[in-house]
C-alpha cells in the first residue's frame, strides 16, 4: 500500500514537473517602447503630484485592477493626471477593452477631460 501511494505521488510530481516547463511565450506587460513612439504625449514623468491628481490616478488605477474581465495589458496600462485632464496610454485587446477603460476613468470624481492614447492590438 505505501509503495502505491509513493508511486501515486511521484507520479504526481513529474506531471506537476512536466506542466511547468512546457514551452510558453512569456507575457510582455512592459510597454515603455511603446511610449517613445510619441515624445510630445504623456508620459508616467508627467504626472502631477499634487493630492487631486494622484488621488484621480490612484481612483482610476483601482476601478481598472478591480476588474478582472480586463487583459493583463488592459491592467498595465498607463494612467497620468495633470490639472485634471487624465491621459490613458498603452495598449489593450479589443475595441470593448479600450471602451471599458475610457469609461472608468470618465466615472472618477474630479477628472474634467479623458484623453485615451489606447491602441487596440
């Protein structure tokens, strides 16, 4: 009985083994080259650091990680505030992602213009 269950377990072990190493495209969720392609766009530098800006960035930031029907992309984007005016930049995977980002951050409280610079891939 225990040498079925040590083979049970091994043989677990080399299915989780086999699992981890199968060959996966690895996920690029950085965008920085992306962001050069426009030097008089926003930037994440641009971001104004007084406590209305950040408080909209850190608000549209939360209401985009909250959800999850977003890509990985969609949650990477970049989100930057100044005088209440929110620049979004990155890209996302679909047409309705970009839609869905734009409208959270038209939602916050205290932004007075949406510029979107999202690309759909």
């Amino acid at each position: 009985m225990i040498k079925k269950i040590q083979l049970l377990i091994l043989l677990l072990l080399l299915v989780a083994v086999a699992a981890c190493t199968q060959n996966t495209e690895p996920v690029k969720a950085d965008n920085t080259a992306r962001n050069a392609d426009s030097p008089a766009a926003q930037t994440p530098v641009d971001q104004k650091e007084n406590e209305a800006d950040l408080q909209i960035s850190q608000n549209i930031r939360k209401a985009i990680v909250a959800d999850d029907s977003l890509s990985l992309d969609g949650h990477n984007v970049k989100v930057i505030t100044s005088g209440g005016v929110v620049t979004l930049r990155g890209p996302v995977k679909s047409q309705q992602e970009k839609a869905a980002i734009e409208a959270k951050a038209k939602d916050v409280a205290g932004v007075t213009r949406v510029d979107s610079l999202l690309e759909v891939k």
